[in-house]
C-alpha cells in the first residue's frame, strides 16, 4: 500500500489529499487538509510576494509535514500554481521550501493545470461537451472540451484575490469599480479566439469561488450536506440572483450569508465574477459543480500509469 500525497499551492489556499494506493490501482483517499494562505496578497504590479504570506505559507506547509511525515511507503507530489508562477522572487521561495522543509515544489506550467483541472473532471462527471472553469485566487483555467477530447486550453491571470485587489471589490463595491471589472474580464475573454466554440455549451465550475456558489444556494433551499455539491447543478437565473444578493451587500452583510466562509467574503465577488460572465458570454443555461480538479487529476494520472504498467506486465 502507497500513500501518495498531493500538496496543490495555490494563490489564495494550500491543500493536500492523501490517498492509499494498492498495487491494483485501487485507491481510498484517508485525509484532506486545507489552509487559507493569501500567497498572492498585495503582490503588486511588481509580482513580489510578501513575506507575511510566505510566512503563514510556510506554517501551512509544516502542519501538512507533521501529518504526512508519520506515514509509511511515502509518495509526494508538491505542485504550486499561479501565485508561484508570476512571482519574480520564485526561486528564493522554492528554495527555502525546499531547505526548511524538504519538500520539491514543481512550478506547473498554466495548461498543465488545465490539463490536470480537465482528467479531475472528466474522471468523476459526464464531461463530454463542455467549457470547464476553475477559478483560482490568481488566474482561471478555461478548457473547451468536444466530443469527450479537450481541443483548448488557457490560463488567464484573474482570480478571485487579484480581481478583488485590483477593482476594490473586497467591501462596498462601487458601480464603477464593478463596471470596470466587468469590462476587463470581458475583453479577456474576446481575445481567446476559440471560446465562442463553446457557445451554449453547459459549464462546468470549480475551485473555491465557484464552489461556494453551489453551497449558497444548497444552504438557501435547506439542502441537506451542504458540501456535498458535485455534481450539483444551477440554472442561470439561480446563478444571477444569487450573485445580485451578493453584489449588494457590504463586507459584514457577506461574511453573515449561510455558505460564505468569512475567510472567502472579501474575495467572493471577484472570485464569481469569472464564471458568472463565461456563462452569459457563452450563452450557457446551466453550470454543474465539482469538487474534483487539479490534485484529483494528478491522482488519476498516476493510476493511469500503474494501470498501464501492470498492463505491459501482464503482455
């Protein structure tokens, strides 16, 4: 048996699933851990992080050590994302990772986190034809997937933390500042030329801002489990009265909402702003939730490849 370990550093939260693999590729995953990190917070034009998120970064890492370091036949797999990637001090931070903690964190590249965002989704939902959204804390991943094959992928560098920064969206949200955050996601989304190949196609939403949209509307119908959303699907009328409710409320009001967690309630109204306009630039009726996505997709991944190898044993 294998515990095979992700760790997923991301912009606004560092997470990690430990799984039991057995030499069939059969897996049973025994624990998740999540810390809110702000790494991109006040990053600045200058893309410089911060040496109090590196150091709440570095507390989370630690805890995540004491957990994993106890176990035994021990496989981890470190990926950090777009608050890593656009850093210009990146490699003194994967340094000292890497010295005080011994942990080998792999900088992925913008489409392998799609790519990654893609197998998580496909593996655990009907994903035949789609346009999946995982929106971050500093960039969303788009893939445009067609007769079950993905045929685009992108990054694009705006999350929840830097649209929420960059428009003063964090308490009362002014029509201006909203207005130009509109205006900038939309033209983002005009230069990629192959989105309109999705055009009525259903949505598939993840990652914590989206999510959350989900648990809104679960805790709002009085549905039982409220974090049990994959797989759970709202129209796009619930979609837009659900983030009107949100837009007109202060940074108090949102932190009170039943599903908005108060580490999220600065951030929630850039990190919806994304998936809210693919739909309506797509003309999408419908977005369907999931809670599997890029450290899932590592996983699946890595079984693919023991399935495969077991496979040319056996030949």
């Amino acid at each position: 048996m294998e515990n095979f370990a992700v760790i997923d550093l991301g912009s606004n939260s560092v997470r990690m699933t430990i799984s039991q693999i057995s030499k069939n590729a059969t897996y049973q995953t025994v624990t998740q851990m999540k810390k809110y990190v702000r790494l991109s917070e006040n990053m600045g034009v200058e893309k410089i992080r911060q040496p109090e998120a590196i150091e709440r970064t570095m507390a989370a890492l630690k805890g995540f050590k004491d957990v994993y370091e106890k176990l035994d036949n021990l496989t981890i797999k470190a990926v950090a994302t777009a608050a890593v990637r656009q850093a210009t001090n990146q490699k003194a931070f994967l340094k000292r990772v890497k010295n005080d903690l011994g942990i080998d964190l792999d900088v992925i590249s913008g489409s392998q986190e799609a790519y990654y965002d893609y197998v998580g989704v496909s593996e655990t939902l009907p994903a035949t034809n789609c346009v999946i959204i995982d929106t971050g804390g500093a960039s969303a991943e788009i893939i445009l997937v067609q007769n079950g094959r993905v045929t685009n992928l992108i990054s694009i560098p705006i999350g929840s933390v830097t649209l929420s920064s960059k428009f003063d969206l964090a308490d009362v949200v002014s029509a201006q500042e909203f207005f130009k955050a509109v205006m900038f996601v939309e033209k983002i989304f005009q230069n990629v030329w192959w989105l309109k190949n999705g055009l009525n196609l259903p949505i598939i939403g993840l990652g914590g801002s989206n999510r959350t949209l989900a648990k809104i509307n679960r805790r709002y119908n009085n549905l039982l489990d409220t974090d049990d959303i994959h797989g759970y699907q709202l129209r796009d009328e619930q979609v837009n009265d659900t983030f009107q409710r949100i837009l007109g409320e202060n940074l108090e009001e949102r932190k009170k909402v039943p599903g908005i967690s108060k580490a999220r309630a600065d951030i929630i109204v850039g990190g919806l702003i994304p998936a809210i306009l693919l739909m309506n630039y797509l003309d999408s009726d419908r977005i369907t939730f999931s809670t599997s996505g890029l450290r899932e997709g590592i996983l699946f991944e890595k079984l693919h490849d023991m399935i495969k190898l077991n496979v040319d044993k056996q030949g």
